[in-house]
C-alpha cells in the first residue's frame, strides 16, 4: 500500500471527524501528504509504561 492509498482510505472514512477531513482535504500538496503518511509514526513510552513507584 502506498502513501496515496493510504491517504485516500483516511479520506473515504464514513465516522471520520469533520475537523480531520478538512485538514486533510486541505493537503493541496503530495510532498504534504507523503510526509503525513508514508511510513510508520515512530513514537513510544521511552521504556515508561506506568508510574514509577
């Protein structure tokens, strides 16, 4: 799956927020998009996954 299919699925989503489609529908760029949604986001707890006690 690509970038742009990827893009498009978001975009055909029937519950999607209408706040998240207007962002989207706003993306008039493909370099915009591809960096939206190429790829896997890389985020995580840096090990934390509860409060330390």
């Amino acid at each position: 799956m690509t970038w742009k299919d990827t893009y498009q699925e978001w975009l055909n989503q029937d519950q999607l927020e209408p706040a998240l489609k207007e962002q989207l529908v706003a993306m008039d760029d493909d370099q915009e998009k591809e960096d939206a949604f190429y790829g896997p986001l890389s985020f995580g707890t840096a090990g934390t996954s509860g409060p330390s006690i």
